[in-house]
C-alpha cells in the first residue's frame, strides 16, 4: 500500500499543481474534509476556503475557489477557478480587491451580476483568511 496520493490541481489558466503527497486536506460544502492514500471514490464541491497539503511531512497552504473534486483511492483530482499557494497571495492586492466587491455589492445590480460580485468576494475573503492565517 501506497503512503501518497496524487493531487492535481488544475484552474482554466494552468495545472497548478501536480505532485505525490501525503494528505490533503480540503473546504467542502459539508465542512473541511481529510483526503488519504486508498480512501474510498468521492466525488464532491469545493467551496472557497483554504486547501492544506502535507508532503514529506510539512504543510503547504493554499487558497481555493469553487470547483469540483474527484478522489479515487490513487488520486486526488480538482478543477477549480482559484489556486493560490500562501507565500504567492499578495495581500493588499487582494484587500482592495475586496473592498471593491463589497462597495459593488450597495449598487442596484441584476441577479447576475450579484452572483458574480458575491463569487468574487468569496475568493478574495478565502486569500485573505489563508494569509493573515499564515503570518
């Protein structure tokens, strides 16, 4: 039996990760949930929140948006519209990113545009948790 499992990570940009790791562990909408080499096939939503995967015994921290994950007992693959690695998310950038959503948010805006604004809000309060988390 196996002690990793492998975890790809891909956005519309790019693969953003790929590599063989001991856990991850990941926001689902039923709360933060532990993935391990052989656990059982899963097919779940990501919510944004903050992703951890531990490989050689550290853990790397990473924000994630909404995206879908599907887990057999080898392999760990998620599609998401966000992967940020902690030490990457620049935090002023993201704060005004933010305030801009939640001003946004007081305009008259169609159900559309709503969705889209919360969204955004959503991933920039997920990069701005893992950061501050990480100081």
């Amino acid at each position: 039996m196996s002690n990793t499992i492998k975890l790809e990570i891909s956005t519309p940009e790019a693969m953003v990760y790929s590599d063989d790791v001991e856990m991850v562990t990941i926001p689902g909408v039923e709360g933060q949930m532990g993935l391990l080499p052989q656990h059982t096939r899963l097919m779940t939503y990501l919510v944004p929140g903050e992703m951890i995967v531990r490989k050689d015994g550290h853990d790397q921290f990473m924000a994630v948006g909404e995206g879908l994950v599907e887990v057999t007992n080898t392999r760990v693959s998620i599609a998401t519209n966000m992967a940020i690695a902690a030490e990457k998310i620049d935090e002023a950038t993201v704060e005004e990113a933010r305030q801009r959503a939640a001003a946004r948010l007081k305009e008259k805006l169609s159900s559309e545009e709503v969705a889209s604004v919360n969204a955004s809000l959503a991933r920039a309060v997920a990069q701005l948790n893992v950061k501050r988390r990480r100081r």
